[in-house]
C-alpha cells in the first residue's frame, strides 16, 4: 500500500515538476528573446531529465518514465529556443 502511494506521489510531482520547463518556454516565444535563460543551466536539466528517463526506462518504473519524458520534452524545447533565438540576434 505505502508503495503504491509512492508511486502515484512520485508521477504526480514528477510531471508537475516536469512541466515547469514550458512556461519559460512560452515565456520565449512571446518575447522572441531568450538572453535571459542559462544555456548551462538548461543543458543540465536536460542531461538530468535523460538520465532518469534511462533509469526509468531500465527499471520499468511508470512514474519515473512519465515524469522524465515530460522533462525531456521540456527541457529540449527550452534548449531549441535558447539557441533559435540567440542565433536571431541582429
């Protein structure tokens, strides 16, 4: 029983914690700008997020997996942005 309530905790706040990527994302998109996101900061995140997705996938854990593609999707986008936008730069 304690398990399986970790279990649903850990998907809950893993995707929640995970979609705190996309707001910065959107936050891009409508200023068109991105000097003020870490590309360092967002290359670690990114890193981190395939990490656990790896270790999510090789212990066939649901929560993890879930959280961690979110993460991943997130994390990349920020990334894509950052370097679009940096290279628009007049």
């Amino acid at each position: 029983m304690l398990i399986e309530m970790f279990n649903f905790l850990v998907a809950v706040f893993g995707v929640l914690m995970s979609l705190g990527h996309f707001p910065q994302a959107r936050r891009i998109i409508k200023n068109k700008s991105a000097k003020d996101v870490s590309l360092t900061t967002y290359a670690i995140f990114a890193t981190g997020s395939y990490v656990w997705l790896g270790y999510g996938l090789l212990i066939n854990q649901f929560p993890i997996i879930l959280s961690f593609v979110i993460g991943v999707a997130g994390s990349n986008l920020v990334l894509f942005l950052k370097v679009y936008y940096d290279k628009k730069k007049p």
